[in-house]
C-alpha cells in the first residue's frame, strides 16, 4: 500500500490509499444549477413536516441550491457553479452564525461532506475518495467527551464497510479545533475485526497536526462551514434535504426510485397544475432504461448528454461524441396538458466543426413532469422512461 505524508483531507494529514489497494474491487463512479427560496419554505402539513427536520434560513438555502447538481463533492464543478458556491458561502460566513461554535453542542455528531475546494496542496486521498461520488465522506465531531476526537470517514457502502481516521483533538478558541492523528483502521461488514491503516503516526511529528476553523454554523445545527489549515473549504451537513437524497442515490446506485417517489410526493407545484419546461441546459443524471449498444439510438432517445429548452418551444439534445464531434438533434414541444407536453425530434445531425451530417431518425413522444423547480427535473418521456435532469446552464426561474 503506497504511503506519501504531508497531505490534506478534511483539514486533516495522512496517508495515500487508492481504490487499487483495497481488498475489494473498486466500483465504477457515476458518470454522466438554483431554485426558488419558496420552494423550501413549506406550506402544507406534509411539507411543513419536513420543514421541522431541515429547517434552512434564506441564506442557507440559497448555499444548498448552489451545491445541487455539483458532482464529486466539487471536483466537477464549472467556473458559474464554483462562483454560486463562492458567493453564498461568504454570505453567511458574513452572517450571524452561532457564535463560538467550539463551544457549541450544535458542532458534535456525524457531518455529511457535501462540497470541498481542493487548491494545490489537495492530497491524494482527497483527490481519489472525495471525487468520487459513490462513497460517502463523513466527520465525526465529538469535543465534550473524556477523549476529544475528531475523525474522517469515508464509506465504501453499507455492505463493505468504511474506513475512519480519527485525531485527538483540543479547542484553541471559539471557532478553532486543533488535532493531532494518532491511529486509522478498516471496518468490513464481512469481518469480525478492524484492519489498521498502516500509517506511523507517532513518526510524523508536526506533519500530524493541524488545525480546523468553523466559519460557520447554522442555528439549526444541521449546516456547517470549515476551512482547514491547507487552505481548503468544506461545506457540511448533518442531514441532506430530497433533492440531494436522490442525487446521492443516483451516485451509489442505491435507493433511487424510494428518493425519486419522496421528491415527487414534495411538489405542490405538480399537484397543482403549475408546471413549466424551465428554459436552459439540463444534464442528465439517471433514466430508469439502461443505454443499448448503439449510441446514436441511445442519443436519439434521450439517454445521454444534455437536453436544451429554448423559450420559442425547441427542444435540442446534444451529446459528445468525441473531441470536436457533437449528435445533435432538434425538435419542439407543445403543451398539452397541465403537466404534459407533446415532442417531435425530427431534426437530426452529427457535427463535426462547420459540417454537419444528417441522420434520419425521428421522435414522438409525451413527456409528463412529475417533479421541476428549475434546478432538478424528473420527468416520464420517449417509452415511458423515467428520466432525472440537472439544470447546468440558463437563467434561473
């Protein structure tokens, strides 16, 4: 197992571990941006039920918005949607948080790491476990204990297992925890024992130690801002509201259609008859039917690349063949119904820098909504396939 030192993850220094080096295979990630704030002040009983569980103030939810649709906790993020990060971060890290948040019960349990900047010192670790959107990575924060502790968590899967590197930790102040890495081990579902992470700590010295900042925590105790001493920021969350439940789902492959059912039970939008195809280019993260071995029937049908609607009633997919080549194919749409529309694609072609090709292919089908608020749309199209979009271009509703 390959060992470099003098590394970042979480505000924390340790080890190189790749997927190669673990006694399991390594999964293969998910491959394939604002809503609102009344979409998530909610209004019946239902909704104000989930309310209770994740309260977010404006400002909040306007940081939440801008991670949805980021993939690989922000490796994948473009230069508009790192910017709507950016923005809303240093709104509330402007903002009136709780105040000395070491000091703070709101700052212990289990964080969800939902975002991370990566600047130049970012460590392998990172690079790898952080990026990839099929595990999950965790802090644990547990300050008022006999034994302070701060740890890393990155889970594989609930059927294998997870890997935890934990520090001894101490409050330097009302916003800085300082911490030392002093022991890591494997827990495996199918083993009765923990494996250690071989690395020296005690050997390390200062390159062991680090400190963490909170720049902010909500009031509700559920969101939280961090910047390590690397330099790297970290947005985390206590609990992840639907819609990203469902694009987590989508990530590991578990779980999708019980999160695509919840999300569709949330909108008041669809149940009421208001819905609208949001002008923009929408991403496509998921669709219920596997691709073929064909690609261009696979383009032709909507399951690969982007979708983009226009305010004139046109439709286009476009997918990326390869550097230089794009499938693109137009159409339009007609409202037919409070939640439905009517599609033709009949305007097909490959392009290849100036030229294009034609190809003879054309559509027809009925796309029903089930779920839009602008940023994430779910939608029944061509074949009855349930399709799950991410808006990644376009003025927002």
């Amino acid at each position: 197992m390959a060992l470099k030192v003098h590394a970042t993850y979480l505000g924390f220094q340790f080890g190189k571990l790749t997927p190669s080096s673990l006694p399991f295979p390594s999964p293969n990630p998910f491959n394939s941006s604002r809503i609102p704030n009344h979409r998530f002040v909610f209004r019946s009983s239902q909704l104000q039920q989930q309310e209770e569980i994740i309260p977010y103030t404006e400002a909040e939810i306007s940081l939440v918005d801008a991670l949805i649709g980021i993939q690989g906790r922000g490796r994948s993020a473009s230069p508009h949607q790192l910017n709507a990060v950016e923005r809303a971060v240093q709104v509330l890290e402007g903002s009136d948080g709780v105040p000395d948040p070491t000091n703070s019960s709101l700052i212990e349990g289990r964080w969800q790491l939902m975002f991370t900047t990566r600047p130049g010192t970012a460590s392998p670790i990172q690079r790898t476990f952080v990026g990839v959107d099929f595990f999950s990575v965790f802090q644990e924060v547990y300050l008022r204990t006999s034994d302070p502790r701060v740890s890393n968590i990155v889970k594989f899967s609930d059927a294998i297992g997870e890997l935890k590197v934990e520090a001894v930790a101490s409050i330097e102040d009302g916003k800085r925890i300082l911490f030392r890495f002093d022991r890591a081990a494997f827990s495996f579902r199918f083993l009765p024992f923990k494996v250690p992470y071989p690395v020296p700590f005690r050997l390390l010295g200062d390159e062991a130690k680090g400190w963490l900042d909170t720049t902010y925590l909500s009031h509700s105790g559920n969101l939280r801002i961090s910047r390590g001493n690397k330099g790297t920021t970290f947005v985390l969350q206590k609990k992840t509201e639907p819609r990203q439940k469902l694009l987590s789902a989508i990530s590991s492959g578990v779980g999708i259609k019980e999160a695509i059912d919840e999300l569709i039970s949330l909108s008041p939008t669809i149940r009421n008859g208001e819905t609208e195809l949001h002008e923009g280019e929408w991403l496509l993260m998921w669709s219920s039917q596997t691709e073929t071995d064909s690609w261009i029937e696979n383009a032709a049908n909507g399951l690969m690349g982007k979708q983009i609607i226009s305010k004139n009633g046109r439709i286009k997919y476009l997918v990326n063949m390869f550097p230089g080549f794009n499938f693109s194919m137009n159409g339009n749409f007609v409202k037919s119904g409070s939640n439905m529309y009517d599609v033709t694609m009949d305007d097909a072609a490959i392009i290849g820098g100036p030229f294009g090709y034609p190809v003879e292919i054309e559509n027809k089908f009925v796309l029903e909504l089930l779920y839009s608020d602008g940023k994430i749309r779910i939608s029944r199209g061509y074949n009855k396939i349930l399709f799950v979009h991410v808006r990644v271009g376009g003025s927002t509703p």
